[in-house]
C-alpha cells in the first residue's frame, strides 16, 4: 500500500497520486501565472517556448519528484528536511526544463525575468503546500488524532529513551501501547507488558498495531530474528533502533554498501554537499580576511623584527584531518629557544620566554592571523578544534576519553571550546578533557549557522581569555 509523504491515513488508498498530481498543478499554475505575469508587463505575447517548458516541467515532476522520496512517510522527520528536498527535487525538475529550450534551440527567446519568477513561485508553492499540510497533521496529531500505533520490544535505557520520546513528542503522532521486556521493569501507566515474544503476533492484530520498534542493543541478532519470525505474517513496519547512543562516538547513519545496509558510526555532519559549502566558505572568507587585514599584519611583521631578533612567522607541525600532518602559521611571540626532544612546554604566566609585543599578541590572539594561510591552503578551518601540539597529542590520547576523534575534522582557528572559555594552557587532564568534550559537541552538532554564530562571538568577545598567556 502506498502512503502519501504526509501521511495522511494509513488505509487511504491514492493519497500519493493525489499529492503528485497537486505538485504537477502547483508547477504548470506557476509558470502560466508567469507568463500572464510577463505578457501583461511588456504588452507582447510571449514565445510559445515558455508554455511548453511549462507542461514539460509538470509532467516530470511526475518523475522526477519520487526519486527524492517525497511520497514516503514523514512523521516524526524533521521539517526542514522535506523543505530542503521539495526545492532539490524542483531544482532538477527546473534545470531539465531549461535543457530541453537549449536542446530546442530556444533558450534564446526564453525570459530570465520569467524563469526567475517561475522557480521561486513554484518553490514556495511546492513547499508551502507541504509546510501547510504538515503543521496541519501535527497540530491533528497533537489532540490525540491520526495516531499510529507501536509495540516496543526491548525496555533497557534506549527503551526508556524512545518511550520519553513519544511522550514529548505528542505532535509526531505515535502511541505506544505495548512494550515486551523480559525483566520485571516498571512499565508506563496504560502501557501493556508483554513477556513472550511469541504472543506479539497476536498482540498485533488485536490492537491494530502499525509499528513494531526494536529497541535492542548491537548484539541482539537472536531476538531480533525471533521477531522477525513471529511477524512473517504480519504486513507492518518493523524498525530496529540499535544502541549505537551507547557508543560514543561522532555520529551515525544508514548506507548503502556493496549492496548492503551498513550503519556509520563515524560519520560527520560536515560531509557531502555541506562539506563542500564549508570548505567554499572558509576559502572564500580567509581571502577577504588576508585582503582586509594585511596592513595590520605588515604593521605586527614591523613590530616583531624591531622587537626581537629572530624570524616573523612561528610554524610547527599539528595534527590535521585524519592524521595528516601539516605546519601551523603563528606570529613569533617568544624568543628563539630550543626544546628538549619529544617536550613542548606551555606558556605560563610572566613566562620569560614570551617577547614584549609578543604578550599583546597572544593576550589578543593576534598572534592567529597568519593561520588563515593555513586555511586558504586548505589545511585548517576557520571554526573547528584547536589543533595542539603533537607531544600533546600523544600524552592526551591515552588519558582522555575520544581524544582523537577530534582529528575527523580540520582544525580551527577558533571553536566552540574557546568561545565557552576553555583557551590557553591546558595544565591539567581534567581541562584537556572539557575541552575535547566541547570539541565533540561541536563536530556531532555542527551546522553552518552554527559556524556563523562563533565566528561572531570570537569577533566581538573572543579574542582574550584569562588563561591566555
């Protein structure tokens, strides 16, 4: 049975074909529109191209908008992923349009002014359909209507965590309203216990359950192939909901891999498309950054050479993404000195070693202009952790928790660790470990606007700290 992407009702039948045929309308009224928009500006009737582009681009949503999984179900997803797919699949939708007119040879007659009022009007018609409809449902659901119904096998900590979630989430729609656990748990009030997997079948059926959620750890492939067994007849969704939040690791999602389903429990938020807009953007803003700031630099180059003798830049090799190593740029803001093999010592307070300009440098972090360098070079980023030095590295790896985990990703010249205060000399393993925590949270939750929101507070409050010698 097919269900609509808004799951509207789980036994009405056509629902999808009436939502495909909604955004093929939503698509051909757009674009008429827009062209009876165009012929009343200019007073001149418009090539006969844009009407068949029109048709055209209807009919392939047809086509091309199941590709992008929009007739599936979406409760309990977020929103702003259904929005972000909806203007993809129109994207494409828009650009095969366009092809053919340059296929036709017609592109020339076509209107920019058109084709630009055609995408967004049929952009924000496809989305807000899908928006409206949507916060409809979830209002619904939130007065206890189009409710599904699930069974939860397995009631250890993930178990307790999706019942919390159901719970708090009214609006996505689910009732659980029986949970099998073998031991003697305190279940829910209302909540059925059930306590031989053998009876789910029967459970199923007599409660008109939807959904069976498997809340087991890793290595419970037995039970799971037991369930699987006693629903063979049963035509309902069974989703296994593996422990993986009790591996600390970065993240995790679902592949495909040689055919198979394969669950990443490394994977990045920055990765794919938003990889690449990271990268863009860090490219892009270290440029402006070297371009706007290079008389200040010339006049901390100036400074340095009168102060002390010795070389203006400061480089020493850190641990980039994934382990590959590269060389950090830094005004020089200590004396030339050597260390001892295989020792990097920390500055400390009324360090010696640390010139005059050099303490204003590094009170104001000045002295991390030049690791823009770095990050036009493709070797940093301009939020990420801080790299450290490579002795720390191998005395930190060992001591705290993840530790390297912090090397999937560049490093930053500044990051969500030094903006909540954890800057400057790490003396103690307990202030290492805040701040690969900090570290963490940043690479499992990382989104652009997240970015754009420690770039500003390192602008404005960022630059000194306490602990910053």
């Amino acid at each position: 049975m097919e269900t609509s992407s808004f799951d509207v009702s789980g036994k009405l039948p056509g629902t999808s074909s009436l939502f495909r045929a909604a955004d093929a309308a939503l698509v051909a009224i757009a674009g008429m529109a827009a062209i009876e928009w165009q012929a009343a500006r200019t007073g001149v009737e418009v090539s006969p191209i844009h009407g068949l582009l029109v048709y055209f681009c209807g009919l392939a949503t047809l086509v091309v908008f199941p590709a992008f999984q929009l007739y599936g179900s979406w409760r309990g997803r977020p929103i702003h992923e259904l929005a972000i797919r909806s203007i993809a699949a129109w994207t494409v939708v828009f650009a095969m349009g366009l092809l053919v007119g340059f296929l036709t040879h017609q592109i020339a007659y076509v209107s920019r002014l058109w084709a630009a009022l055609w995408f967004v009007t049929g952009a924000a018609g496809l989305t807000g359909l899908r928006l409206g409809v949507y916060t409809a449902l979830r209002k619904a659901r939130d007065r206890g209507l189009n409710h599904k119904r699930v069974l939860l096998i397995g009631f250890g900590t993930l178990g307790h965590d999706m019942w919390a979630r159901v719970a708090a989430t009214r609006t996505a729609g689910y009732e659980v309203m029986g949970i099998y656990c073998e031991g003697k748990e305190q279940l829910p009030p209302g909540v059925r216990r059930l306590d031989d997997l053998r009876a789910i079948s029967a459970f199923v059926r007599q409660h008109e359950i939807r959904e069976v959620w498997l809340a087991l750890p890793m290595e419970a492939g037995q039970a799971v192939r037991e369930v699987m067994y006693f629903l063979r007849h049963d035509l309902i969704d069974i989703r296994w909901i593996p422990d993986v939040l009790s591996v600390r690791l970065l993240g995790h999602r679902v592949e495909e891999f040689l055919g198979v389903p394969a669950i990443e429990l490394n994977s990045l938020p920055a990765a794919g498309i938003r990889g690449v807009s990271k990268a863009v953007f860090d490219r892009v803003f270290s440029a402006l950054v070297l371009l706007g700031l290079s008389p200040v630099m010339l006049v901390i180059a100036a400074w340095i050479k009168l102060d002390s003798r010795g070389p203006v830049f400061f480089t020493q090799p850190r641990l980039g993404v994934d382990g590959q190593v590269f060389r950090v740029y830094k005004f020089r803001s200590m004396t030339v000195h050597e260390e001892k093999n295989g020792v990097v010592t920390q500055a400390t307070r009324d360090d010696r070693r640390v010139t005059r300009i050099g303490a204003f440098l590094r009170r104001t972090s000045l002295d991390e202009l030049p690791q823009f360098i770095n990050v036009l070079r493709g070797e940093m980023s301009v939020v990420g952790p801080r790299p450290h030095a490579l002795e720390h590295n191998e005395q930190y790896k060992d001591l705290v928790a993840r530790y390297m985990m912090r090397h999937r990703v560049k490093p930053g010249i500044t990051g969500w660790a030094q903006i909540n205060g954890l800057r400057g000399q790490t003396e103690t393993v307990h202030k290492m470990r805040d701040r690969v925590e900090f570290d963490l949270y940043y690479i499992q939750n990382w989104s652009f606007l997240m970015d754009l929101r420690i770039i500003a507070r390192t602008a404005i409050s960022g630059w000194t700290g306490k602990n910053v010698y």
